[in-house]
C-alpha cells in the first residue's frame, strides 16, 4: 500500500533538501544496456546520486536515451508482465495502456475478488489482459502479505513461458509519464519518494528482533508498490518473502510494513541491480522538489490513517 510517513510516526517534511543517504554522484556503467552511452551523448544528471556502492544505477529522468531503450529491449525479444491486486476496486489500466512499456509486449494480470468489475479495456496490439480471482481479505495488510505467494504461483504456472520480466504494482496509483523499458533489470527496486531525503535513522525499517524483516540499517528505504525484474528474480524475491512472513506469523509477529518491511530486507541482502528514483512512484503532497523533473506515476490520495488501522 502507499503510505506516508506521518503516519509512521513523524511529521512529512515538505520542500526540505536533505541529502541522499549516499552521498556519491558517481557515474554508473551497465554490462547490458549502457548508462555510459548516453552519458557520452549527453544524457547525464550531476544533481543526484545516479550510482549505488554496488555499481547499481539509479534511473532519473535525464541520464538516458529512451529510443535506446525501446530499441534495445526490442531486438532483444522483451516482454513484460505486469501483476496488481484491485481487491474492491480497479483504476489505473487504462493510464498503462497510455504509458508503460508502450515500445514491448505487456501481459496484464489482474487479481482480484469481483472478476466481473474489472471494466472493458481498449488494448494496443501485443497486450494481453488476465483475470484472476482471489479471496477477499477483511485486511489489507493480509492482501499485500499473501500477494507474494501469489505472485510466487502464477510466475511459475504462467509467466515464465510468456515473459521475461515482471513489474508487480499497487493499484492505488495511475501513470502519468513514461514508464519504460529503462526501468527493466534484473532486479529492480524503488526509492520511496517520503524517504529518499531523509537521513537513515528516520528509515522505518522493522526494528523487532524476532521478525524475520528485522533489520539495523540499510542501504536506502525502498517502496513495495513498485518492485520488478526477471521472472527468476521476482519469483526468487517473492518466494524469499513469503517464507519470512510465514515464518513470523508462526512466531505470531507482524513486521511493521508487512511486505513492504520484508522486501527491504531481501533488497539489504540481496542488492537490486537497478534502482528507480522516486519519478517512478511520486507523492503530489510532498510539493516541489528540484530534483523530480518529471512524473512517471502518482499516488492516488487515500485516508492512509483508516487504512493502517482497519
């Protein structure tokens, strides 16, 4: 789910510049597709961390080609299946259809309660939509949870023959910009757009030593409502998670972020190959930030109060 962090116990901080748990500006170089390139072309930010320790790079408006891209990922036979949870309710497909991954073939695969709510929608060419019932949750702490284990499932049961990657998506958001095949890696986290400014002690990692999402610090904070990457490595990734949830829900704890606490540390431990920077999930209600020069997806606004309690 989206959640700011005033409610995770501290006040949002608005049109404050804060510097980025890293501090290096480092250029970063890919094996497959190359950053450098288009450095050397004149795609390149000198204002933000584009490179992590690991040699990862942090994908910001500016610093690459998009018809590389779309040309690369082509001849290189890309496809991408896209999976989301519209338990209740379904509002963002057709902005996909207008903005991700419009140069390669997109699988959708739309889980949800009510099969026969989910509206009509005009796909392009090579676009395929699949719905899939699930059973309803009284919480949605336990819809984010088991969305692991059922993502887990359908990659091996259907994806893997069909696509080479997955992005998988919280339905309360809508596309806005360009969601593209620079975002494809092996595996690929976001920078959560409330924390990518703040100092890592504010970082609210699960800080319980008898869950399994137990962490003391971390490279960045990184958003569940976006995560991707090969088929293999999302099935990994979700695998991986489920079975640290199961473990803590028979050790009767909750990590504090469900899920999301979970996938931060998967990605402490195993260390995302490719990094986008908050454009690719943006918070209008933060305000202006000289470094968001463009919106790639918005979060739909949401009482995140009734939602953390219920």
């Amino acid at each position: 789910m989206l959640r700011p962090p005033q409610h995770r116990g501290f006040f949002l901080l608005k049109n404050v510049d804060l510097s980025l748990p890293l501090s290096s500006f480092s250029e970063c170089t890919e094996t497959n597709y190359t950053l450098a390139l288009c450095s050397s072309l004149g795609w390149s930010r000198s204002d933000v961390q584009t490179c992590t320790s690991w040699n990862a790079p942090i994908i910001w408006e500016g610093m690459f080609n998009p018809g590389h891209y779309d040309q690369t990922h082509r001849s290189e036979g890309s496809s991408v299946a896209l999976t989301v949870f519209a338990v209740g309710r379904l509002a963002f497909l057709n902005s996909s259809e207008r903005h991700f991954m419009l140069s390669l073939p997109v699988s959708y695969y739309v889980f949800t309660d009510r099969p026969e709510k989910v509206p009509n929608v005009n796909l392009a060419p090579n676009r395929h939509l699949n719905v899939i019932k699930v059973e309803r949750h009284a919480r949605w702490q336990d819809i984010s949870m088991t969305r692991m284990k059922t993502i887990s499932d359908v990659i091996e049961a259907d994806i893997r023959h069909h696509s080479t990657h997955v992005f998988c998506f919280d339905v309360d958001q809508v596309f806005t910009g360009r969601f593209g095949p620079e975002a494809l890696g092996d595996t690929v986290a976001l920078l959560h757009a409330h924390y990518y400014h703040l100092p890592r002690k504010l970082f609210t990692y699960d800080r319980n030593p008898k869950s399994e999402a137990f962490m003391r610090t971390g490279d960045f904070y990184y958003h569940a409502a976006v995560f991707g990457g090969s088929w293999r490595s999302v099935k990994a990734l979700t695998e991986a998670c489920y079975k640290s949830i199961m473990e803590d829900k028979k050790n009767n704890v909750e990590a504090l972020w469900h899920d999301e606490s979970h996938l931060n540390k998967y990605f402490w431990l195993h260390k995302p190959s490719r990094i986008l920077s908050p454009e690719y999930c943006w918070d209008t209600s933060i305000g202006y930030r000289f470094d968001i020069r463009v919106h790639r997806l918005l979060w739909a606004p949401k009482d995140y109060y009734k939602l953390r309690t219920s």
